[in-house]
C-alpha cells in the first residue's frame, strides 16, 4: 500500500470508529476528555485499517465519490453508537420508575452521563453501569466489535433507511420493557403500599394516612432498592453483552 492509500483507509476506518466511540457507553462519555477519546480513536483507527487493508476500496479519482464513502462510515458508526446508547435508557427507565415508588420522583441530579438533569435513582444506574462496563471488561468487547462491525457492513455499504429506524425502534421497545422489569420489586412495593394506605385512609379519615406514612414509604423503598439494585444491573449487563456479541 503506498502512503496516500494508507492514509485513505486510515481516514476512512476513522471516519467509522470516531463516530461509534463519540456515542458508545463508558467510552464515549462526556466525563472524557474530547482528546483522550479522539487519541484513542486515531489509534484504533490505524490498527484496524492494517486488519482491514485487503477490504479498503480504492482511493476514489471524484472528490464527490469520497466524500460519499466517508459520510457513509459517519452514519454506519452513528447507528451502532446511537443504538448502544438507546439501550442505556433501560436504566433511566428503572430509575425513573424507582423513584415514583418511593416518593423520590422530583429528586434530580445532574447526570453526567446523560448531561442533563435526571431522576436521583436513574442518575446512581448510569453511574454505576459506567464503572461496570470498565469493571467487566465489558468495553474490551466493545473495541473488539469495532472490527467486527465490518463483518456486518462491508465499508462502502450503507444500509437501507427501514433496517436502521426498525432496529432502533426495537432497541427503544426492548430497554422500555427491560426498565420495567429491572424496577418489578419497587413497582410491585408500591402498588401494594398504596393499596394498604388507601384502605387505611378509609378506615381512618381524620387520620391524614399519606402524610404519615411517606417516610416509611422512603425508607422501605430505599431498602428494597438496595436489595434489588445487584440484580438490576446484573440483567443490564447481559443484555449489553448481547449487543457486543452481535458486533463480533
């Protein structure tokens, strides 16, 4: 390969790379450095398109022609990368759920990984799922799938508008329902603690019941969140080891 084709394949594997790592989780989070991430990306970049030489088109005669590979690279590498992110919504969803159980729903925090405002319990998920993924190994399968990525769309292939809206609609349906399964005790809790404070409030009207019972309602909340929260995440993380495993 001479030196302008090296670099074309460099440039057109970081085109791809750049843009998946901007948005993958735990890589691609805002708490990291802009020039730590991109340093990684160059680095990945080059030694990715060395496995991948025998697969790089020629470098294009048309500047229009190059430009249409490498916008391609851009939104193939958005696509994983926006999904992966999507599937980090499940824990928003759980927290976002806990904390309307336990009477914690209008305690925000600012979530760093979401760089905005979030529910305290759905700020705590994201945190810890963070350290999780670094914890594991979890982002090792991540770099790993970069490469593989390339087996599930050849470069210079871009996939149909369906096949990318079908899949994030999907990942935005399965994390829903991952959410709510991952918050099953606390909405199990509190359907019940409502029910009970309901009669009660029957049986005993000049007794203002709700008022009275919000500290328990907190405190046996926090309980069993922490009860639950091991699992929680433990299923999270199967399911993101699912997608890594797609990738390779």
């Amino acid at each position: 390969m001479t030196l302008s084709s090296t670099a074309f394949g460099a440039g057109l594997v970081f085109a791809r790379i750049g843009s998946m790592l901007m948005l993958f989780p735990g890589i691609g989070e805002s708490s990291v450095p802009i020039r730590m991430r991109l340093a990684l990306a160059l680095i990945l970049s080059v030694m990715i398109a060395s496995l991948l030489s025998d697969r790089l088109p020629p470098v294009p005669e048309q500047p229009l022609a190059l430009a249409g590979l490498i916008g391609g690279e851009v939104l193939v590498g958005l696509m994983f990368g926006a999904i992966a992110r999507l599937m980090m919504s499940a824990l928003a969803v759980a927290g976002q759920m806990s904390g309307m159980q336990t009477g914690l729903a209008f305690a925000q925090t600012f979530d760093p990984s979401q760089g905005r405002q979030g529910a305290i319990f759905a700020t705590f998920l994201n945190l810890t799922a963070v350290v999780l993924i670094f914890t594991t190994g979890l982002h090792h399968m991540f770099i790993s799938g970069l490469v593989g990525s390339y087996e599930l769309i050849p470069i210079g292939v871009i996939p149909s508008a369906g096949d990318p809206a079908t899949l994030a609609t999907d990942t935005v349906a399965r994390s829903f329902r991952l959410g709510i399964q991952m918050a099953a005790p606390l909405i199990a809790f509190g359907l019940i603690f409502y029910l009970a404070l309901g009669v009660l409030s029957r049986l005993m009207p000049q007794v203002q019941i709700f008022f009275v019972a919000m500290p328990g309602n907190v405190l046996v909340g926090l309980m069993i969140f922490a009860m639950s929260f091991s699992a929680m995440l433990g299923v999270w993380l199967r399911y993101m080891e699912e997608y890594g495993a797609l990738l390779n």
